[in-house]
C-alpha cells in the first residue's frame, strides 16, 4: 500500500470511530431530544426543556479531533456558559452544563416575562430569549429603553429616555433623584412606577384578547361540545406559544392533531415535542387528555 491509499484508509478509520463514537452519545443523551444533525454528524441540535417548561435548543458544533477538542455551544440565551471539558467528557455532559445554564436563568426570563405580560412593550416582533433590552411606552409620547442585567436581573436596570426634551427631561429628573429607591424584593414594575412616581399604561386588554383568545388553529375560541372531548368538552385556549414575539393561543386537543401529522415531531413519554405552527419555534405539549395518541 502506498502513502497515499494508506493515508485515505486512515482518514477513513477516523472518521468511521468519529461516527460511532458521536452516535454512542447521541443515544445517552436520548434520540427524543435530538432536534438536527448534520451529515457529516460535526452539527447537532438537541431539545431541552427547563423546570419552567420553557424549551430551549441547544446546537452544537463538533470538530473532527472530538473529543481532544472541545465542543462550541450556542443557543437563544443572554449569554453562553464556559464550556468545561476534557478528553474523557462526553456529549451528555454537555447538555448537562447547558440545563445547569438554564437554572441560573430562570429569574431573568420569570422578570421579562413579567415585564412583557405588565408593561407596554413596544418592540416585541425583536424579541428572544436572548434579548435583555425592553422598549417601554410609559405615557405622554415618552419611551424608556431598559437593559436588564441577565446576572442580577432584579437590580437597577440601565435606562435611556426617548422623546421631546420638554416630556423626557422631567421624567429623566425622576429617575436619577430616585433609582436609588429601587428594591430587589419588588416587581420589576412595581419598581419601575415606584421610582418614575406615576402609573405606567397596561398592554391593550384587546390586543391580548386578540392574541390569546382564539385558537391559532381552528380558529375558534372555545371546543365543540362533544362527548369525545370529555371534560375538555366546550373548553377555551390552554396552550400559549413561549415565544414572547408570537403568543399564539391554541387549545391543545388542536395542537396535538397538528403536531400529530408533522412528520418532525417526536414523542417522549407522555409529551410530545415539536414546533409552533406560526413561528416555528419548539412547543412541548403534555397528553393529559383522554384520547389515545400514537404514532
């Protein structure tokens, strides 16, 4: 054998172990999890809902050396951890540092979650789990930029006024004679009136009426009564889309038949995992209802 065909062989050896060894740890990190992959296995995506229920996609880029080198992780997140790794690591590990990642995130998304269901939030089509800015209409043709520290998301955000200098200056007065009032054992908006000393507009009851009311998929508000139903008989919308810039309402009996005939969704115990009809973002929906589900 040359030193060509022999370099070929081993190149192919390589890459044979790389594919074993990728698909030995797919399957500990379990197959209803995985979300993508590509061909040549050096992209995954995996699916991992928090203890919130949030669900949260994980990708993953793999180089041909792995696991000599480590890992590079993204996701839809304020910031990404320090990956920690060694030879002996395993892709299980991984995700195992990114649900750690995931708790320590909790109260910045339980705070603008709040924040975007109290508030007038003007710029919610740009949002993600990712952004830590709000643009707020807080009255009077004045807007408010927030930028909430993800690490400490109950401290003092930072904050710059938008509008006329006649109705931001005074506003801008309030704010820097009282930040210092801001209490962490508070609301986000409870603090926000408290230091801006007025009561700030509510989101339109209307639009949310719009928005949450309907089921996105069969349009309706409430079920048909019907005995194969059973106790959802005539019930309203009880599945709202994560997505912050979305909220589609459905009922769920609706969202299981269409996530049901979508050929990606998959299956895990009693929940099925697939993606939001409208934006496409991943939705994990329990089934808790009567009816026999399978695929």
């Amino acid at each position: 054998m040359d030193f060509i065909e022999q370099k070929r062989h081993n190149e192919l050896a390589n890459l044979s172990s790389f594919y074993r060894l990728v698909y030995s740890e797919i399957e500990e990190v379990g197959w209803e999890h995985l979300v993508r992959f590509g061909g040549d296995l050096e992209f995954l995506s995996f699916r991992i809902t928090d203890k919130k229920g949030r669900v949260h996609v994980m990708e993953i880029q793999l180089d041909k050396t792995y696991p000599q080198k480590p890992p590079s992780v993204s996701a839809e997140v304020p910031y990404i951890f320090n990956v920690k790794w060694s030879v002996k690591s395993r892709l299980k590990d991984l995700v195992q540092q990114f649900r750690e990642h995931l708790e320590k995130l909790q109260e910045f998304w339980s705070t603008m979650e709040d924040i975007d269901h109290s508030l007038c939030v003007t710029n919610k089509k740009e949002l993600s789990r990712a952004t830590t800015c709000r643009q707020i209409d807080i009255g009077n043709d004045c807007l408010i930029m927030l930028s909430i520290n993800a690490k400490d998301p109950s401290s003092l955000p930072e904050c710059r006024f938008m509008g006329s200098g006649p109705v931001v200056n005074p506003v801008r007065k309030l704010w820097l004679r009282n930040n210092k009032r801001w209490m962490k054992d508070k609301t986000f908006p409870e603090n926000l009136a408290f230091v801006l000393e007025t009561e700030l507009p509510r989101p339109s009851h209307v639009l949310e009426n719009d928005q949450q009311v309907e089921c996105g998929i069969c349009y309706a508000q409430y079920l048909p009564i019907d005995e194969e139903l059973g106790s959802r008989s005539g019930a309203g919308t009880d599945h709202t889309c994560d997505n912050t810039s979305c909220g589609r309402a459905f009922h769920t009996v609706c969202l299981v038949d269409w996530l049901r005939s979508i050929t990606t969704t998959r299956q895990s115990f009693d929940v099925l995992f697939g993606n939001c009809p409208y934006c496409s973002e991943p939705v994990a929906v329990k089934l808790n209802d009567k009816r026999k589900h399978s695929f």
